[in-house]
C-alpha cells in the first residue's frame, strides 16, 4: 500500500490521461479512497458524445466537475463498476440532470453486521441497463465493453476501451493498493479467478478508480496474484503452529499496520480462510480456525 502522496491533489480538474478519456478527481480522500475517487469522461473531446464510468459520490463540486468535463457532449452513459458508496452515489442525480441513462454492474445490497471497511454498499444506486460480460456500450469513436470481475464485490465489472487498449478497473485492480475483499459479498476464491481473467488478456494500460495508471498491466497482476498466494502460505503456516481467531493473524502478517485499516485486514484475512475451508483445508468452530 502506497504512502498518500502531499498536496496539491488535482481534485476537480480534468485531466487528459489519452486521447479519449478524462480523469475528474473526487473530493472524497481517506484510508481507503487514497487522494479519492477517480471518475472517467470517455470520448472524443471535440465529439458529440461521451460516456462517464464511476461518478464518485454524491458531492454537488464533484458532479459539477463532471459536468464541466464532458462540456457540450451528450453522456450515452454513465457507467458503475460496482456499487460502494464511493463509487456509485453520483449516477443517479446526475443521471436527473443530464437525462443519461445508468448503465453497468447489477444493483446490489448487502445487509450485515459484520464489520467492513468505510466503502458501505449504495442503496440508491438504480440502473437502467445491466450488463452482462462481452456486453458493450458504443458512442462516437469509442466503445466500451464490460469485463465481468467478482471478487472485490459480487457486481464488480471493469470496462475495456476497445479503440485503445485501456481497462477501467474500478477497485479489482488499483494504482496504489490490493483490492479489499470483505465476505460475505466479496469473495476470495472469485477475486483469484478475476485477477487470472485479467491475466490472459492484453491490455495495455489500467485506469483504476485510486491511484495513477498502470502501465505494465500484465506484470502487476503476476504480481497481485503472487502476493495473494503468499498471504495464503503465511495463514497456513500460523496455522500449522496453533489454531487462532481471526484477531491473532493481524499482528503477524501486518506489521506496522495503520490502525484504522485493522477491520479491513482482519477482513482479508477471513476472506483466505473462508476460501481455504470451502476448498477443505481448514475448518472453523468458535471463531477459532485450525488445520485440517
């Protein structure tokens, strides 16, 4: 996980990260949204249409920045990679301002008293159209097309940008940080999969939702699946020493962690093991997880 870097942050400017797309920084930074959330304004910028992907939060100076984006473009779509209220809250007021259609992941609601991180589910979020992996959305020069990638969230969709190479990944895959996996929606043994899917494409560029672009994909991925695997190796291994509660793997495979990211952690960490016993290497009973 990478330092928040020092103000200035660009928040609300458009910034031109390629030829077709945009980036709009959200006011929005915390532990888990590092300098915040990052929407996308896809399209020629001299074009008739274009397509916003993420649109953050519900935050009047954001959406107008937004606005202030596109410009004179009508919005085909705006486009949610998945539901977290960082994410997702935007679309539907600027879905009433623009008259833009709300296309994308599935809507989704979680109810639970388990602990999580900050990223709570939105219950507003109402699209127009879901959908399905292979499906895409189309505009003046640009279409995108959605990449089904559960793991972070059930609904979790990253799109590609056919004309360039580029995939938007909202949390799957992040410029600064691992994705976060929180049961009982996350789910770890997706999350693998997802990453391996990502991994046999050829994409040439990430733009994640937090954190500066990507520009060895492939190799990060490799790499994002080697650390997973790790993180399995060292709860095995703690294991293999004494049966534990989820709390006494934090302060072995953590060290130095921010405190307000414990829950998150302690989360991650549930997410290996509950994967682990679905696959029948471990087991639980009392909140204490041992070997099989």
């Amino acid at each position: 996980m990478a330092g928040i870097p020092p103000k200035p942050w660009p928040t609300g400017k458009a910034e031109q990260v390629e030829p077709l797309v945009k980036r709009v920084l959200a006011p929005n930074p915390s532990p888990y949204t590092y300098t915040g959330t990052q929407t996308y304004v896809v399209g020629e910028s001299h074009g008739p249409d274009c397509a916003v992907i993420d649109p953050g939060p519900n935050e009047p100076a954001h959406i107008d920045a937004i606005l202030e984006a596109v410009a004179e473009r009508r919005i085909v779509a705006i486009m949610c990679t998945h539901t977290h209220r960082d994410h997702s809250p935007a679309a539907a007021p600027l879905s009433e301002m623009t008259g833009a259609p709300v296309v994308g992941c599935a809507p989704l609601v979680i109810k639970t008293d388990l602990p999580r991180s900050d990223e709570a589910f939105d219950t507003t979020y109402s699209p127009d159209r879901v959908l399905e992996d292979g499906e895409a959305m189309q505009g003046t020069g640009w279409t995108l097309t959605a990449v089904a990638t559960p793991g972070h969230t059930s609904n979790h969709l990253c799109f590609a940008l056919e004309e360039s190479g580029a995939l938007f990944t909202g949390d799957h895959v992040m410029g600064w940080s691992t994705s976060v996996v929180i049961p009982p929606d996350g789910d770890m043994g997706d999350y693998m999969a997802s990453l391996e899917k990502l991994q046999a494409r050829e994409d040439t560029v990430y733009h994640s939702a937090h954190g500066e672009a990507i520009t060895k994909p492939r190799q990060l991925v490799r790499g994002m699946i080697g650390h997973r695997r790790q993180r399995e190796n060292q709860i095995l291994r703690l294991l293999g020493e004494e049966a534990r509660p989820v709390s006494d793997f934090i302060p072995h495979m953590y060290k130095g962690l921010d405190e307000r990211l414990i829950p998150a952690a302690e989360m991650s960490v549930t997410a290996h093991l509950i994967d682990l016993e679905r696959r029948g290497i471990v087991s639980v009973e009392d909140d204490v997880w041992r070997v099989l």
